[in-house]
C-alpha cells in the first residue's frame, strides 16, 4: 500500500509557537519528536519508505526533508500552495499511479495528529484496506465521541453492511460540520454519529474515477499531472493545474456526494490536537492540573493552568484555566476554552502585515 501524509497546513491556533517556517506538524507538541515524526514512526511498518508520500508546500519541504531522512527526497512532494485536500490527494493518487497499479490501495491521513494503540490503528487500517480492495469502495475511521466537542466534524453511521476480522463496516449515512454545543449533545445522544478523523482508504483507481465522476476537470488536471511525472515538467504542470483547480476539501468534493462510502469505528486514542486546550488535555499535569514546561515555576493558589515558557521563570498566583505561551518574540495570554480563537490573532497580524510574527 501506499501512505499519503498531509503536511501542508500552518496550524494557526498554535500561535505564537506555530509559525510558517515551524507550522504545528514540525512541533513536538506530545513528546521529545515533531508531529510528523511521530506520524511517519506510525505507519511506516505498514509499508516501506518508498511507497510513502509526504504533500506539503515549497517552505516546509526541506525541513520536513531533515524530520525524515529515511524518505527518498522525491517523495516529498510540494504543492505550489494550498488548495484544501482535494487537490491534495488528487496530486498523490497521480504520483501513485504513475509508480503502481490503480489497484494499489492508498491510506491518507493528516501528519499533525495524536494516534496510541498503534497495534489496533494497523488493525483497523488493513480492515479498511481490505473492505476498500474487495467492494471497490471508499472507507474512513470515525472516532467514538466521548464528549460533546464542537471543534470536529461528524458522521453518521448507516446499516453495517459486512464485517471483516470482528470488525463492523457501516454505510455512511450523512456528514456533518461543526455543529453548535446542542447539536453536539444530540450527536452524542444518539449514538449514531462518530468523530470524522480525516483518515481514508482507497484504491488509487477508485479515488481517482471518484473524481472523474463528480469534478471531470479536476481529474483532467490529475492526468495531465500524471502524464508528467518523473519528467523535468512535472512542477511546471503542477503549478499550472493548481492554478486553475478549485480549492475544495475531500469531504466536500467526494465524500459527501459519492455513493459508495462507508466508515469503521476506531478502537484507539485520537486526537487531533487542534487548540492549546487540546494540547492541555494530553500533557502531564502537577497535582493542581496545571501543564508546564518552563525552565523554573512558582505556582501559588492556581489550577488547571497551560504553561510554555521553557526559557523563563513563571509565576503563577490566582490563576486558573489559562493558556500562557511564551517564544522569544511574542506571549499569548488566553482563557484555554478560548483557545480556538488563536486564529484571530494571526489574521490580525496578516491585516497589519506584522509578517515577522507570522
């Protein structure tokens, strides 16, 4: 099989640690190792490192290079910028063609996310390849919600249609967006409906019939590429694909209007990191719930507190549920349920063209 890590994003609610040239899944938010170390350490036993791609962009390119050595270079491969993840895996499942079979089957998933129980992912994962090889078919992990979190997307599980290895495959029934706190709890409520993790499985012809069945010029934009790969015209025709293709996401482009989609409850930890509360809700915490890393600390009367400061003394005193985040050039300073707004703040810098805090 091959594997398609995307590593293009700039994981903007990571400010101000999260900058252009250091995005979140260069950042060893979990551990001693970056996100995308982390990831490809995941996976790599599924297959060898040469049917391993990484999509990212031109300024991430060489610094993902030195994250993972083990990587021939051309498999790093650089979108000419973002265009959501469409483009994305259009872009890989043309290289993957180029090099394999339409019937090679292709696993794609986000570089930048918190998976454990490894064991049970590569279980999970060769079901899903399995269920996507022998039904021609196109399978994602859904993720049981624990709570009612409105920063994810969902998805409905339909009737089970087939089970493989004690695990159930579900028809997928509907997407849904973010939703509000009470629609969360509804979500819950049900039982029906299941975090959507970013992760597909596919065969690289299946995807790419998908795309010739509901956005034909985009797909004539991937075979144009394809006619080109391996050639000294390949990033010229990448370049002039993406200029004209739609920025438009998978779930978008595919997933919601395919009729052969079906999805498989995960049996491992996922998180998808994607705030400073998040990134609180796995770290080691003191006696008084407080996450710190900081070069020394004096903590007095304060709890459930997010700290980064690792070169600076941080004292706390009547602090509670807050998110500081030191760098050598900018503090954040937020409530952690606050934390998705982070944003804002780096599309207020972008307005005032403070680009040297971007």
């Amino acid at each position: 099989m091959h594997i398609v890590l995307m590593a293009g994003g700039m994981g903007t609610r990571f400010w101000p640690r999260s900058r252009q040239n250091t995005p979140k899944q260069l950042l060893n938010l979990i551990n001693d190792k970056s996100m995308i170390r982390t990831t490809y350490e995941r996976v790599k036993d599924l297959t060898s490192d040469e049917k391993i791609l990484v999509i990212t962009n031109n300024d991430l390119k060489e610094a993902i290079h030195e994250h993972l050595p083990e990587l021939p270079a051309e498999n790093i491969i650089a979108e000419p910028f973002g265009k959501n993840t469409a483009p994305c895996i259009g872009l890989a499942a043309a290289i993957i063609r180029k090099h394999a079979s339409l019937d090679e089957p292709m696993v794609v998933l986000p570089a930048d996310h918190l998976i454990e129980e490894v064991e049970k992912f590569h279980e999970i994962i060769k079901v899903a390849v399995a269920h996507a090889e022998e039904a021609d078919s196109l399978v994602t992990i859904g993720i049981k919600p624990t709570y009612p979190e409105t920063g994810y997307g969902y998805i409905q599980r339909g009737e089970p249609v087939t089970t493989i290895q004690n695990r159930t495959i579900y028809k997928v029934k509907t997407f849904a967006e973010k939703p509000n706190l009470e629609t969360a709890q509804l979500f819950l409520k049900s039982g029906d409906f299941l975090w959507n993790s970013g992760i597909f499985i596919w065969k690289t012809g299946t995807i790419l019939k998908q795309f010739e069945e509901h956005h034909p010029e985009m797909a004539e934009g991937f075979d144009l590429i394809y006619q080109n790969v391996g050639t000294p015209k390949m990033e010229e025709m990448i370049l002039d694909v993406y200029m004209r293709i739609k920025s438009i996401s998978i779930d978008y482009a595919i997933m919601e209007v395919s009729r052969s989609v079906y999805i498989i409850e995960a049996e491992f930890t996922w998180n998808d990191i994607g705030s400073w509360e998040a990134a609180y809700s796995i770290s080691p915490k003191d006696e008084n719930a407080n996450a710190i890393t900081a070069k020394n600390r004096v903590v007095i009367d304060s709890k459930n507190n997010l700290i980064y400061s690792p070169n600076k003394l941080v004292a706390l005193i009547d602090v509670e549920n807050l998110a500081v985040v030191e760098t050598d050039d900018a503090i954040l300073i937020c409530r952690k349920d606050s934390s998705q707004r982070v944003k804002e703040v780096v599309d207020h810098l972008k307005r005032k063209k403070l680009n040297d805090f971007l």
